[in-house]
C-alpha cells in the first residue's frame, strides 16, 4: 500500500497521465467527488465506465495454491535482515538510503514496520 501510494503522488507529481481504459475501468469505484487532477491529459470528457474485471473464479483462486510456498520464500528473502521495531528500523534504513523515515515511528505493529522499511 505504501510503495502504491508513493507512486501515485510521484506519477502525479512528474505528470505522468492516465491510462483511458483504466480510468473508465475504475471510475465508478472512486465515489462521484474523484477527478483526474494533472493527470488527465488526453482523458476525453465523455469517457464512458465500463464495467470492471470478473471476478477471479474459485479455480483461479485454487490454481495459486501451488505458488504459495515460492511466493513466501520469496518474501522472507526480502525481509532477511530488516529489523521490526523502532529505532532499529531508522537505523537501518538511514544507513541503506540515507534518511530513517522517522513517520513510521509510529507504526505500531511490527510487522508492518517490518514490511514497509523492507518495500
């Protein structure tokens, strides 16, 4: 969520437009107030919704199953070595990129704090 919140303003930011078929995907969704703010661009005015995705089928679902096991191998990899709590996490990453994000100080949970410093 966080990573996915840091590239929305970041895309927001340096301008990079919306996707058409994205926006009339997810518009009904975003509650009547939502614009497109810088990233309009090439929107048309009269962009129609569609409809969003089925839903993934029991079989879809099921089918994931197999991938579990590698995906939280995977996510242990890339959580070794990053501390849980607070100022552990500060100092690791001030040392790995230069500034310790003293916001999540206020992360309560551990694992969260964890997952975020990891991201």
């Amino acid at each position: 969520m966080v990573m996915m919140g840091f590239l929305n303003k970041c895309m927001d930011t340096i301008g990079v437009e919306l996707e058409p078929s994205t926006v009339a995907e997810t518009a009904t969704t975003m509650g009547g107030d939502w614009n497109a703010g810088r990233s309009n661009g090439d929107l048309a005015a009269d962009l129609r919704a569609t409809a969003p995705p089925s839903s993934d089928s029991v079989w879809t679902k099921l089918a994931m199953i197999p991938k579990l096991p590698g995906a939280l191998r995977l996510d242990a990899q890339w959580q070794k070595g990053v501390p849980r709590t607070w100022p552990a996490v500060g100092t690791f990453l001030e040392e790995l990129c230069g500034h310790s994000f003293p916001v999540l100080s206020r992360l309560q949970h551990g694992r969260i704090m964890r997952a975020v410093a990891a991201a």
